[in-house]
C-alpha cells in the first residue's frame, strides 16, 4: 500500500489514465458507496486531467436513475430493490459506454434521466474526441453487467460505518438524523453487502483508494505484466 498527500493520490490516478492505451476514448470507473467521496475525488481527478489537456467527459451514475415509480418496486428501504431495480445499466451501455468503446462511433449522451423533474431525459447528443477521457462515479460500477466497460478501474473504499456519519452531516440541513440512518442502515450499507459479496469489486480494481481519511489517503495497484490496456475482444 502507498501513503500519501490528497495530491500524491490525483497524481498517481492521472498518471494512470494516461497509462491507459486504447484506440477509442478512456472510459474511468470510479466506484465506491455512497457517502465514501467518489464523487469528490472523481470531479478532482477531472480537474487535474483538464489542466493537462485532456479532453475530459465528467458523467454519474445519478443520472442514469430510473424515474422514482420504477425505483421502489420491492419498497423504499429494500437493500435488494437499492441493487437490482435502481439503475439503467441497459441505458448506460447503450448511450455512452458503448459508443466510447471500441468499435464505437464516439456519439455519446451522458445522462438519461432529470433529477429535478423526476423524468426521462434525452440531451444532444455530443461527439468525444478519440482521445477523450470519461470519468464517471457512481455505486456498482464493477457489476457483472458493467465491469468489462471501463478501461480503468478505480475503487473507493471506507468502513461503511463511517458512511453513515458522513451522510448524516451531509444531509443535516435536509433531512432529520433518523430519516438518514434508516435509509443507510436498512437501504444502502446491506446493498453494498450484497453487491460486495456478488461482485467483489475490488477483485477487479485497477486501483484500490482506501478513503477513510481523504487527506491522507491510503492506496493500491493491481500488480500488472504490463501497463493499463484493453484485452482483446474487451468492450
């Protein structure tokens, strides 16, 4: 494991990307649970790719919801419903990770559905350079339907515990204490559970950031033969 300062870590990430050898534009899971700061390190690391000159796509899962009617079939603090009923995976694919993967003609949407409105969305659809990076965060990014999709594998880990408190501060001003513990304790830490025990995310990592203290973070690489690449046949 390396330790390091909070730049340590985004050099190392991008340093990564850049490692990154495909002929089609580099698609950047970085998965982890909810309130672990995915998407703080995502929007940093497209910072620093941005100031390198990358060309960078920034996306979330968020927005790949399906409206609230088809998100609760099995009820609202269901772990099960959290993991299989809350994400269109088949929408995902089919407008942004594939047409950035190979064989792909680069003509992306990066989002299908409008938080604010709770509705379907459909934006322009936008032409990624070839050498494009798309860094998207999000839960159960490495699941079966969606691992073989990303070209760089980035997973944020912290005791799901300590989730709990981060969200409860996060959420203070919105929502009581109570009302945030049950959706963690009943909804979102057993659905990281089960899609620990499904997935095993971390088997599949490129890199694994252990995020407890996020300025001081702690973090490891796959040991590869070779750098960062696409295996044939790959998605």
């Amino acid at each position: 494991m390396t330790h390091g300062t909070r730049d340590d870590l985004l050099h190392r990430l991008a340093e990564a990307v850049g490692s990154v050898t495909v002929d089609h534009p580099t698609r950047v899971a970085v998965d982890g649970p909810p309130a672990a700061g995915k998407t703080t390190l995502a929007d940093e690391l497209a910072v620093v790719l941005r100031d390198e000159g990358r060309d960078v796509i920034r996306a979330t899962i968020d927005d790949f919801l399906f409206p609230r009617a088809r998100r609760y079939p099995r009820g609202e603090y269901s772990a099960e419903g959290c993991y299989h009923d809350t994400h269109d995976n088949e929408a995902l694919r089919r407008v942004l990770l594939d047409p950035l993967g190979p064989g792909g003609d680069r003509r992306f949407q990066h989002s299908v559905y409008d938080r604010a409105a709770d509705a379907v969305l459909s934006p322009p659809v936008t032409t990624a350079p070839p050498d494009a990076v798309l860094v998207f965060d999000g839960v159960f990014l490495l699941r079966p339907e969606l691992v073989d999709r990303w070209d760089l594998r980035i997973v944020v880990t912290m005791a799901l515990e300590k989730t709990v408190d981060r969200a409860v501060s996060r959420e203070r001003l919105v929502s009581p204490r109570a009302v945030v513990e049950r959706r963690w304790r009943e909804r979102y830490i057993p659905s990281q559970q089960l899609y620990l025990a499904t997935a095993n995310p971390s088997r599949h990592a490129d890199i694994v950031v252990h995020n407890d203290e996020p300025q001081q973070p702690v973090w490891e690489t796959a040991r590869r033969e070779e750098p960062f690449f696409e295996t044939p046949g790959g998605r």
